[in-house]
C-alpha cells in the first residue's frame, strides 16, 4: 500500500489496520524468539562436543599462533 | 522394542553401570588423597618453616605482591581450585591470612586464561573470534575490575577477612557450635600424611618438609584434574538439564545455573570455557553468556571450603577464615558488580572493545595473553623489588 491509498482510508479502518499490524508483529517477534530458543536448546544438546573442544586448549594455542604467523608472512 | 534388543541393551547398560559406579568411587578415592594432602601441605609448612611461615612469606606481606603470586600461579598450572587449596594449605601452616588473601584475587585472575586460550581456537572464522574471545574476556575485565574494588578495601578495612573470620570461628572456633568434638577428618586422613611424611624423611632428613609440602602440591594438583576430567564425563548429563531449564530465564538463574555447574564439575574453567563455543557460534548472546561466567565465581569456592575441612586443630579456623574470604569476595563482588546496572555494563564494553580489535589485529590477542597474565604481573615483580 502506498501513502496515497492510506490518505483515502477512513480512520476506523485506518486503526482497524494498525491493530492487525501489532498483533501480526507480536507474533513474528514470538515466533523469533522461539526459534532462538530452540537453537539455544539445540545447541546445548551438543554440549558434549563442546566438552571435548574445552580439553583441547593447547592445540587452539598453536592454531591461532600458526594463523597469527601466517598473516604476518602475507 | 523387541525382546533381542532388550537384552542387547540390558547387557550394554551392566558395564555401563559398573563403569559409572567404577568412576564415582574413583572419585571418592581422589577427594580423600585431595584432603590428605592439604593437611601434608600444612604439616610441611609448618614444619619447614618451624613457626615462622609469616617471616619467609615476608616477601608477599606486600598485597600487590601476594596478587601477582596467585595469577602467575594459576596462570602456569590454569587451574585455581588447585591454587586455593594450596593457599588452605598454607595458611593451615601458619601463613598470615592477611597474606593470603590477595593471592585468592590472583587466582580468580589467572584462572580466565583457561578460556581466553580455549576462545583463540575460533581464530579462523572472523566473527565467530570476535564473538568467542568477547564472551572469554569478560571473564578477564570483570575479575580485574573485582580486584580494583575490593583489594584496596580489604587492605584499608579488612572487611573480608572479618566476615570471614567470624563464620570461621562460627564453625570450628567457637565453644557454642564448634564440630571440634566430631571431627573425623583428622584420623581418616593421618595414614596417608603419615605415609607420605614417613617417605619424605626416608629420602632425605633435611628437606623432608619441603618434599611433603612438594607430594601435596603434586597430589592436589593430579587429584583435581582428574576429578575434573571424570565430572565432565559424568555431569554432562546433568549440566545439560541445568542448562536446559535456565534458557530464557533471566540472569538470576544464570549465575545460579553457572554456579551449580562449577560445582558438578568441580572446575570454573571448565563452566566458563563451556560459554566460549556457545557465544563463538552466534546462537548466545554475550548478555546471556555473562551470568553463567559469574556463577563460575562463586562455584568454584567448593573446592577451597572442601580443602578446608582437611585442617583441625588450632589452624583450622584460619584455613577456613581465608576459604570463607573466597566465598564472600566472589559473592560480593558478583552483587556488587553485576547489582550496580552502571557498574554491570562496563565488563561487557571492555570485552567488545578488545574483542573488535583483537578481531582486525589477531596479534593483539596475542599481546594481551602473554601481557595481562605473565609479563604485566612479572613486570610488577620488579618493580616492587626495586622500591
């Protein structure tokens, strides 16, 4: 809809629309953040892999001083 | 499920079962050897130092000093429950609980190399770094700006040991409510400080304290890397159910959530290197990723409360004064900090602002690891030497 069709609409229909508008904006938003929930809930499902990068800090340490390198050399 | 899979998963879940019940024992046995020898830490000490522990820790009676031991300490062997149990140890031997106390704060410094190191593994995707080494060094500027607040008012006030030392007293010195009369610490433990004693002086009579002091050191520090390794195995489960149910609940249950955890797993570099992925992959915000960290803090005190009740006798009072000190200063600051909106945000800032530029200059990184945790408090070694 463009500016010129709002102007001709009465203001009934005018809050008529305003109202559907929020309340389709309230359940986009709802639905957001369901999905951000259930990636948070997906991602903690993985938490045991998680685990296992923890245990490896050591070799994190070499990959990022060989990446550091790397960028130095270019 | 039909009756073939039935006793295929009942003759697989035996061995489990037998494996957990293996591990929890196993466990037990390294709880009881950590115990133990925090109580050889502080027969050592004390005999080594033949009553004088406060004169050859005359070095560390400056706080700065004593604040520099406890990060580079824990910043070598990144561990902190080890370094605090240490500390129970010594103050179990007669090191000053005045003393002690600033090496607490520099452990709970050092202990945040743990997951910076863990967050440099995400070095090769930009965003997901920026996003990973934020939700690290939060860790980092919130337990810096702990010790800025609350050092210079134990120094000047002593609020810290005095609450400390009350509840201490409370519970092991008073008449009203001591557990002096039950306790059973002290013979459990006595076979394995005997042995160990009896070993240091069959190797040499004249360091013999120095080597019970040094099988304690290496006990504590196996017992509770072990333990931690076995916990995460065991606990993953349960952390999951903790994490599970703190989603979307505010940041209360957070720090709750994220003490629990430490506890579970008896490590708080393992809770918060945990956050590090979960940050680096978009799917938690930093603002979400901060309560967790701050329960860390204050789950990981167990461990120091659990040494603790390895000490009676005269000095038991203050080797649970100065674990009760770790208790109330992360508590406090967490309240503190994390209560003040104003004072809240300014962890978060300093982390996305070093995240944004360690992001453009990975060498930055770099510079702030080996900076903040070796060189700045090595510098300050000096510097302190010279005046």
């Amino acid at each position: 809809m463009t500016n010129d069709e709002y102007e001709s609409l009465s203001t009934k229909k005018l809050k008529k629309l305003i109202k559907q508008t929020k309340a389709t904006l309230n359940e986009l938003k709802e639905e957001m953040s369901k999905r951000k929930l259930d990636n948070q809930h997906s991602e903690i499902d993985h938490l045991e892999d998680h685990m296992e990068e923890v245990e490896h800090g050591f070799s994190n340490f070499m990959t990022f001083l060989k990446d550091v390198m790397d960028k130095k050399k270019k | 499920m039909t009756e073939t899979s039935q006793i295929h998963s009942g003759t697989e879940s035996a061995p489990n079962t037998v494996k957990t019940v293996l591990q929890w024992l196993a466990i037990a046995t390294l709880v009881y050897l950590l115990i133990s020898s925090v109580g050889m830490i502080g027969a050592g000490f004390k005999g080594a130092t033949k009553g004088q522990a406060a004169d050859l820790f005359q070095f560390a009676t400056n706080p700065f000093m004593g604040l520099i031991i406890g990060i580079l300490a824990t910043a070598m062997i990144q561990s902190s429950s080890t370094v605090t149990s240490i500390i129970v140890g010594l103050v179990a031997g007669g090191l000053p609980v005045e003393t002690a106390v600033p090496m607490i704060m520099g452990a709970n410094i050092g202990t945040t190399i743990t997951n910076t190191i863990v967050s440099l593994g995400h070095v090769r995707k930009k965003k997901e770094f920026r996003r990973a080494f934020a939700s690290a060094t939060v860790h980092d500027f919130f337990n810096v700006m702990a010790v800025a607040i609350f050092l210079p008012i134990e120094i000047l006030f002593h609020p810290l040991s005095a609450i400390g030392g009350y509840f201490a007293e409370m519970f092991v010195g008073g008449d009203n409510m001591s557990v002096k009369g039950l306790n059973f610490i002290k013979p459990a433990t006595k076979p394995v400080i005997d042995l160990f004693t009896d070993l240091s002086h069959m190797i040499s009579e004249n360091i013999a304290y120095f080597l019970l002091i040094a099988f304690g050191i290496l006990i504590i520090f196996m017992a509770i890397t072990v333990i931690g390794k076995l916990l995460k195995k065991l606990m993953v489960g349960r952390a999951k159910v903790i994490m599970h149910n703190a989603i979307g609940k505010g940041p209360v249950t957070g720090i709750i959530s994220g003490a629990v955890i430490t506890v579970l797993v008896q490590s708080s570099s393992t809770t918060t290197s945990l956050m590090v992925p979960l940050a680096g992959s978009g799917v938690f915000r930093l603002k979400q990723i901060y309560p967790f960290t701050l329960g860390a803090n204050i789950g990981t005190t167990i461990t120091a409360l659990l040494a603790a009740t390895a000490i009676s006798g005269e000095t038991a009072v203050f080797a649970l004064q100065i674990a009760l000190v770790h208790l109330v200063y992360n508590t406090s600051a967490v309240l503190l900090i994390y209560g003040i909106k104003s004072l809240r945000k300014i962890p978060i800032r300093g982390a996305l602002w070093l995240a944004r530029i360690a992001t453009e200059r990975k060498a930055i990184a770099l510079l702030y690891i080996v900076g903040i945790f070796f060189a700045l408090p090595a510098a300050l070694i000096f510097i302190t030497n010279q005046f």
